[in-house]
C-alpha cells in the first residue's frame, strides 16, 4: 500500500524568469543551475554568518523552480529573496498548492519527486489546494495523518527545520545538511558560505541533529542532560523514538563516566544511522581509533 499525508505546515514559492537559475544558484547551499526538470535538491538560505534561516526542498519545473518551504518562514523567504533579486530577471511569488508527502509508493503514476535527502523518505508532490485529497486518493494512496509521515521520517534520523532545530540559531552542519546532500562543497560563493566552509575544513561542529531512542516518551523542546549539564534539546518525538540536538563534547564525557543522557525522567540513548558519516557520541575518536 501506497501512503501520503497532506503536510498543512508546507508551502511553496515559485521562482521564475531567465535569471531564475543563476540567480537561486548564488544564494543558497546547493547546486541548482543544473538540475532536470522533475529533480529537487535540498538547500538552505543562510544568514551572512552562516545560520540557516530555513531549509528547503527545490524542485526544476518548466520555466522555474518550485521551493518546497515551511509555512512559518514562507514569507521571509519570499522578502529575503526579493531583497536579493535586484536586477536579476526573475520572480517570487508564492504558489497556491498544497504539499504532500508520498512513501511505501511503489506502482504510483502521481506526478510526484523524490525526496533528494534520503531515498527512504520517498516522494513529495505538488497538488492543487481544493483537490489534493482526492487526487492521492485517485491515484491510490492511502491517506494517514501528517502524525504518519514525521514517525516515518523520525524512525529514519532525518531533522526538519523548525522542529528540530531552531531557524537562524543552527548551522547547516549542526543540521546535518552535509550529511543529507544539503551543501555543495564545489560550488562557488552564496550567502553565509565562508562559515560553512570553514566548519567543514576544520571539522568544527561540536553540536549535531542526533537519532535517538528513550526508555519512555518525552515532550519535545525538553532540555537534555549528560550527567548535571545541559547538553541538548529534544526535537521530534513519536513514542520512543526521537531526534535531538546534542552536544557531542558533553555526551561524550557524561558516557564515558558511565553516566547517562536525559530527557526529563527518560534515558535516551544515540541511535546512529546508515547515512550518518560523523563521530557519533560514545564513539572513539580517529586518533584514539588508528
């Protein structure tokens, strides 16, 4: 079975005209120049000092690109890019669709994308507003609630901005944007690069977006501590499974004295996943390692 969930906490924001192309390529954290149509990248908009004012998904379409955006930054996005636009021939405007999520879509023929951050998230679409329930019902999905779609993309360790970690306070490599194909350490400048470059070059990020399990549920923004200090705060929680940001220093000294990482009265435990590359907590470190 084929599932979907209609997101209301989604948007989109069409950028069109000849400039369209270079003009996003310059400003956000991927390579959009040469994306096919029907082919998304994840990106982010990022503030002169590097903090992600909000991640996206950016999808080629016939003359422009579709960005995927949460609906609390639509409109700064919007305003940033317009800030941005000068002369450039292009133009923003938000589009009146509605975003879905698609996984388990095998057989589908609903004009859809695949999610560009992990395979296993499967496929989001752009509908038409008034329609959109009936259309992934014609074209055989399940519909599950939007509860459905974050417990899935919780169980897979993928953040979302917003709930997992805080716009314009968080680094693309705290979000692990490096690690879910969301920067493009090739390309040449945009907004807030020389920070993230820098933090890739020198391996600097001490806090990462951690996977985690709990002995029992917790509410999500609760503090988490690595013996008696602060060393986090919960993200995502469905049942005992959750994301959060750590940091890795702390979680490591607090494991290595045997003492445990919490979440209010839950123990919660690093659960590191396939497409994870960094050092996870308890982990030894490379030199310690070779």
């Amino acid at each position: 079975m084929a599932f979907s969930a209609v997101l209301s906490d989604r948007a989109a924001i069409r950028v069109s005209g000849d400039d369209a192309p270079h003009f996003l390529h310059n400003l956000i954290t991927n390579s959009v120049e040469d994306l096919a149509e029907g082919e998304a990248a994840y990106a982010a908009l990022l503030t002169p000092q590097g903090k992600i004012i909000s991640d996206f998904l950016v999808l080629r379409v016939t003359g422009a690109y579709l960005i995927d955006v949460p609906q609390a930054r639509c409109e700064e996005i919007r305003k940033r890019l317009t800030l941005y636009k000068l002369r450039a021939k292009a133009a923003i405007a938000v589009e009146d669709v509605a975003v879905a999520a698609l996984w388990d879509t095998a057989g589908s023929t609903l004009e859809s994308y695949a999610d560009p951050r992990l395979p296993e998230l499967g496929f989001r679409a752009f509908l038409p507003r008034a329609d959109a329930k009936a259309s992934l019902k014609a074209a055989g999905f399940e519909l599950r609630p939007e509860a459905d779609y974050h417990a899935h993309r919780i169980a897979l360790g993928v953040p979302e901005g917003g709930k997992d970690f805080a716009f314009e306070d968080a680094f693309p490599h705290e979000a692990d944007m490096d690690q879910l194909h969301g920067v493009d350490f090739r390309k040449g400048c945009y907004v807030g690069q020389e920070v993230v470059s820098r933090m890739q070059h020198r391996s600097t990020a001490r806090t990462r977006i951690v996977p985690i399990s709990l002995s029992e549920t917790a509410e999500p923004g609760t503090d988490i501590l690595a013996g008696d200090k602060t060393a986090g705060k919960l993200g995502s929680v469905s049942g005992e499974r959750g994301i959060a940001l750590i940091r890795i220093d702390r979680a490591d000294d607090a494991l290595a004295k045997g003492k445990p990482l919490t979440a209010g009265t839950a123990v919660i435990t690093p659960q590191k996943p396939a497409w994870a590359r960094f050092r996870f907590p308890g982990e030894p470190v490379p030199d310690a390692a070779q």
